[in-house]
C-alpha cells in the first residue's frame, strides 16, 4: 500500500485520506527515479572534474616534489659548469703557462662525448628537456674526466720543473758576508805560477781558510779527490746537464756518491793545490761545456751588486790560480 496522503472532501467537510495506486503510482516513482538517476550523474561527474582524488593528490604532491629537485639538479650543474671553467682557465692559462706547457687544445676536451643514437633519438623525441639536461651532464663529466688528467700531468711536469730549478746551481757557494773580494777574470789570462797564457773557466772567491763552502744546487757528488792542480776538489753532479766544481779546498764535508741539496756545507776554503793564497775557485760547466758562473748569482744578489758584478768582469783581474 502506497503513503497516505490527505485531500479535503468539501461533501463532508473533512480532510480523508488519499492513495496513489496503480498507474499513478508507477508514473510518480518513474519521476523520481529518473530525477535521482540526473542528480546523481551529475554530482559524480562535478566531483571527478573539480575534485582530486587521493591517489591524483598524492601524485601531485610527489610531482611537485620531483620539480624541486629538478631545479636543484639543474642549478648544481649550472655551480659545477661554472667552477670547472674555472679550473680550465687556470689550467690552460696560469698553471701550463708558468710551467711553459701548451694549453690543451678545444679538440681534446671535446673528444670522445656522445652516446647511443638510438637512445638519443628517443629520448629526445619523448622527454626533450631531460634529454638536452643529460648531454650537458655528460659533457661535463667528461670534461672534468679531462681536466683531472690534465692536473695529473701538470703535477709531474710540476716535480720535474721543480727538480731541475732545485738543481741548477743557483746560489753563489760563498755567503757575501765571508767574501773578501770577487776575481772576476774569467777566460784567457796569464798564470802566475805556470808562467804561460792558459783558460781560466771559474771564478776565484777570496775568503779565510776555513770558510763554508755550499752546494750551488741539488746534486751527487761526483769526485772528491786531490788534484795537483786544483787541490782538494768536489764535482757535483746537478743532473739536467748542469755540473759544478769547488777547488783549493782545505777539507771535505761529503763523500763520494753522497747526495746534497743546494745550500748544503759541503767543504771549506783552502790553499791547496796550484794556488796563490787562501780562496775559493768556483766553476759552472752546462752541457759539458764551461760557462761564466757570475751569470748564475742574481738569485743570491741585489739587483746593484749583481750589476756591479758584471761590470767587473769586463774588465781584467789577476785570478789566484
């Protein structure tokens, strides 16, 4: 039986109750099925269009994740591009520069950069931005692969520069604050005790007996033995075809095969040998071939006592052997 409804009676001046029934009835119930079926239909599709679900919040949340770590990404390489420029602007233009080395050419630092043609393809076709992202990275990388091989070679090129300026003979053997006076004749000029025009291929360096003799450079000590003509003398070995001698000495400090760094006691003057008084006779040979030793005293002297030295020896001094 349907709801009661009530409808006034006029005849008996009563409200009596009143029920939809048959046809009537089936035609209420199919309005209001079919305004429920709209309402629904529409309220579902309101929600799906303007309303997140929990999984497409999540996703959201996780996307907006994911761009803050792009950003960040991005803005490392961008850091790491900048300093690894700037370690290839030292590198080519500072570092190779002071140790006379060429820069290394554009050629090598781009050699050997790409990847599967394939794989570049697709990725660039379906994720552009990420693809363009991944060859910058992968430059980079082996940019620095480079740069890392270039600062290997300029530390060896490093520690040869640095054993062969260590072994230049680069100091006077002498301390000025000993020296009595400088010979500076050097080349031909008559021996006082020969009594003949013979080469003079040293300096000779007055100073008393006994005064400390040091190593020019880094070297091994190649002879240490008396001479009739030199005395007691000492030839270093400076490797890098350098090599120096020390004569008249009064004694020894090394031995023979010893290993010295430059500034090392390695004697003292004497008088010994073909010899007019107490000095020191200095000699630099380069490639086996002599060379004027006032040549290599500027990193022990002024600037003006390094001019005055060579305006002496243009002009001619009695030397003591």
């Amino acid at each position: 039986m349907g709801k009661a409804k009530y409808r006034y009676n006029p005849d008996t001046c009563r409200y009596e109750p009143f029920y939809l029934k048959g046809r009537a009835l089936r035609e209420r119930a199919m309005v209001f099925v079919m305004i429920a079926t709209v309402v629904a239909t529409g309220g579902y599709f309101y929600i799906r269009n303007y309303f997140e679900t929990i999984d497409e919040f999540l996703l959201e949340q996780e996307n907006q994740i994911r761009k803050a770590e792009w950003t960040d990404l991005r803005h490392r390489v961008y850091v790491a591009d900048q300093k690894l420029s700037e370690y290839i602007q030292k590198d080519d233009y500072n570092y190779r520069v002071i140790l006379d080395s060429h820069p290394l050419g554009a050629s090598i630092r781009e050699a050997g950069v790409g990847g599967s043609e394939k794989i570049d393809s697709k990725l660039l076709l379906e994720f552009p931005v990420i693809y363009h992202e991944a060859k910058r990275v992968e430059k980079l990388v082996h940019q620095a692969e480079i740069e890392i091989q270039s600062f290997d070679e300029i530390d060896r090129i490093l520690d040869k520069k640095t054993a062969m300026w260590s072994a230049k003979p680069a100091i006077q053997p002498l301390s000025n604050q000993q020296l009595t006076y400088l010979h500076t004749t050097y080349g031909s000029r008559f021996h006082q005790i020969l009594g003949y025009v013979r080469e003079h291929k040293g300096l000779d360096l007055t100073a008393d007996v006994g005064t400390p003799v040091y190593a020019a450079g880094d070297g091994r000590v190649e002879k240490a033995y008396y001479s009739q003509s030199y005395g007691n003398v000492i030839y270093l070995d400076h490797v890098y075809g350098y090599e120096t001698r020390y004569a008249h000495l009064s004694k020894f400090n090394v031995k023979q095969g010893q290993r010295v760094k430059r500034g090392d006691l390695i004697g003292f003057v004497g008088n010994t040998g073909l010899s007019k008084g107490p000095h020191l006779h200095y000699e630099v040979l380069f490639q086996g071939q002599h060379v004027n030793p006032i040549n290599f005293f500027q990193r022990d002297l002024s600037n003006t006592e390094y001019q005055r030295l060579i305006e002496e020896a243009s002009q001619s001094h009695e030397s003591l052997d």
